[in-house]
C-alpha cells in the first residue's frame, strides 16, 4: 500500500513505529507500506491524505499507481514516454563466459546500427 501523507512531518515518528519506506515524490511524501497491508492502522488514518493499495511489492513502478508512461530524462537524452527513444541495456550478469560477452556485444550492436538504418 502506497500512503500520502497529508502533512509535510510526522513521517520520522511513523516509519518508528511501522515497517514503512519513505519517499519523496514531487512535493509529497508518501510511505510505501508491504504488500501484506490491506488497510490502514486505525491511529495513521487522520495523517493519510490518499492511499493506494497494491498487490505486488513494486508499488511505486505499479501502474496503479502512476498510470502513464514513465519518461527519464539523462541529461539531454529522454528515454520512454512519448519520446520515441528505446534503451537496450546489456551487462555481464546476463552471460557466463568471455565467448557469451563477445557474442552479446556484437548482437547489441547488430540491432543498434540496423535499427539506425
């Protein structure tokens, strides 16, 4: 359950008392609870601005949660959104060998450059 709280302090002495992750999101602050909570403590209630419940622990990247598309912005490259701009991200952790690396890296760079023509 994601939690935003209808005040900008306070938060400190909840997170004390609760298994909660505090994030600051825009200019709110909202608490992100474990998926196990189906409703609010009795005693957060008069503190919680708006809630949403969630069936996953990926609360914050649940479309429930924002429903629109995602839109990063590093530096002067804008990836998702509406942008039109895809990312492919590769890495050692998804091969196992010097020859998988290799292969990988030259695979990533045959659909890049492709995909430039």
């Amino acid at each position: 359950m994601i939690l935003q709280l209808n005040t900008k302090s306070g938060w400190e002495d909840i997170i004390s008392q609760y298994p909660l992750i505090h994030v600051k999101f825009s200019d709110a602050n909202l608490l992100v609870s474990p998926s196990s909570w189906k409703e609010i403590p009795t005693n957060l209630e008069p503190y919680i601005a708006q809630s949403w419940y969630m069936d996953s622990d990926i609360q914050l990247a649940s479309k429930k949660f924002l429903p629109g598309k995602r839109k990063i912005t590093l530096g002067d490259v804008s990836i998702g959104g509406d942008s039109g701009n895809t990312i492919m991200m590769t890495g050692p952790c998804s091969v196992e060998s010097e020859i998988q690396i290799t292969a990988c890296a030259e695979l990533c760079s045959f659909i890049y450059f492709n995909a430039l023509t």
